[in-house]
C-alpha cells in the first residue's frame, strides 16, 4: 500500500499533469525501421499500421521512421503520427494527434516524442494502433503545409512478424490523398477504413496491382506507467537522490533511450521547467513496491 503522502501527490499530479507518466520500458509496435524503395509522390496520404495492436494500458511515447531520399527536388517533408482506435474490424478512429516533425533526407533512423498535441496518447484497450500523415497538422485536426510522402515503404506488404512478435505481421493499409474544401483529421470525428460510416476509404488489396497492402519503415514505442513518478533511481522514494540526477539533466535534450529521457516527464523532447514543476510536486513521495 502507499503512503497517504505518495497518495495525495499522486492525485495532484493527475489532475494537474495528466500527460506526465514517469514510465518503464514498454513496447514496440509497427515495422521494421530499414531501407525499402519507394515513398509516396502524392500529397496528404494516411497510412496505418494494421499488422497488430498497441498494447493496452500504455502510453505512446516515441515515433521512428526512416526516409533515406526525396523526389522532386524537395528536400524537407513533414510528418505526423496518429494514435487510432480499431473501434471495429478495419475500421479506424483517430484517438490522438501527435507533433509534427520536420524531415531532411538521411540513411538514418529518426526518431522524436510523439508529442501529443490533441487527444490522449494513452491505449485505453487492446485495439489500438498507430499511422503517419504527409502534412502538418493543427489541434484542431485541420491539415495543411502537405508534402510528398515522408517514410519509406515497400508493397506488397513484406511477409514475417512485425516487431510486436509471433502474433503481429507487416501489412499497412493506406489512404488516398485526402482532398476538400478544408481537410481534417479531428480526435474523435475522423474515421478511416471500407466500412459504412467512415471519413475516409482506404486501399482495397482485393484489387491488387496497386492496390496492395504495403509495408512501412515507422514504429512507435509505448511505456507502462510507473507506480512511482519521480522515482529517478528505482529505490520507491523521490528523495535528494533523484533530485541530484534530475538537475544534472535539467536543460539536456532527450532523446529515446537517453539518461535525460527518464526525466523528460512530459515526453516533450526536452528537460525544462516544466518538468521541475512535476518533479518539485513529487518530492518527498514514498511509494510501496
């Protein structure tokens, strides 16, 4: 059980900083982040990944790609990750929307917070799932500054498991570009699938030629939230300990997988203030393993 003080803080930080998890290492989900051929020559194309789930009870925090080369003479593209719910079989609302990120050509993996600008990027169950946008996107879920494809995929989709294991594939399903008056992708509203009812169509494999399910070079990583937020050293208390290893990482930039990403609370890419005020209201917590 924990403390009534662990308690009392735990409460202040939901209702105050609700995105802010203090996580353990989750999972990943998606394709294999490689080189593959080809990328999307039209604008403002919606890709999902269908070859598995988010596990539930998690919290997306990191988007990968890869992009390697642009056609056209273009040399920055922009993309921006989505977090849907599989809300029935192929169909696909928009749960959350996460930060658009500016892309330069490059034969490395690039990776960045999800940022959730819109939407929760929790998985409230098993049917969640994840997708990529060429464009720019506002809260509001209205698209604009669009540009040619910005990851690189292979069609048809590449047999074997997905990077979730034995239970997940790598079939993508994919978007036409996504035309009218004033194009959104609001939380909540906009749908994508072949099912009555939804927003947008997606690709049909029946068709073939193509028409195929593709595979896509993007993953996300989600976290468990941890029982202890704060807890920098892993000992169930946020004490001087913590308090020395997070200054010595406050103003650093956090990158997935760096020391200054366990202090990054609010997965923001940064250690800032922000994340002082967070870890200030946590001081002094004790928490019961």
């Amino acid at each position: 059980m924990r403390s009534r003080a662990c308690c009392i803080a735990g409460v202040w930080a939901a209702v105050f900083f609700p995105a802010f998890v203090g996580t353990a290492r989750g999972a990943q989900t998606g394709s294999a982040v490689v080189s593959r051929p080809f990328f999307d020559s039209t604008t403002v194309v919606v890709a999902i990944y269908a070859g598995g789930h988010i596990p539930a009870g998690q919290t997306v925090t990191t988007f990968s790609w890869l992009r390697e080369s642009f056609g056209g003479g273009v040399s920055v593209n922009k993309v921006t990750p989505l977090l849907l719910e599989e809300t029935a079989p192929g169909k696909y609302v928009v749960r959350a929307i996460g930060t658009t990120r500016m892309i330069s050509p490059s034969t490395a993996v690039q990776s960045a917070a999800f940022g959730a600008i819109a939407g929760s990027a929790a998985t409230t169950n098993g049917n969640f799932t994840f997708g990529l946008l060429s464009a720019s996107v506002s809260p509001a879920g209205v698209v604009s500054a669009s540009t040619e494809g910005a990851v690189a995929f292979t069609f048809p989709a590449v047999l074997g498991e997905g990077l979730s294991g034995p239970l997940s594939t790598n079939r993508w399903v994919w978007s036409s570009p996504l035309f009218g008056p004033v194009t959104t992708v609001a939380v909540g509203t906009t749908s994508f699938g072949n099912v009555g009812g939804t927003t947008y169509g997606l690709n049909n494999a029946n068709m073939g030629g193509p028409f195929v399910d593709r595979t896509y070079s993007a993953a996300v990583e989600s976290v468990v939230p941890s029982a202890c937020p704060g807890d920098l050293n892993g000992d169930n208390a946020v004490n001087t300990a913590d308090l020395t290893f997070f200054l010595g990482r406050f103003g650093q930039t956090a990158t997935p997988g760096s020391p200054a990403a366990a202090a990054d609370f609010n997965n923001s890419g940064a250690v800032d203030t922000v994340d002082l005020v967070f870890f200030l209201g946590r001081f002094g917590s004790a928490c019961t393993p």
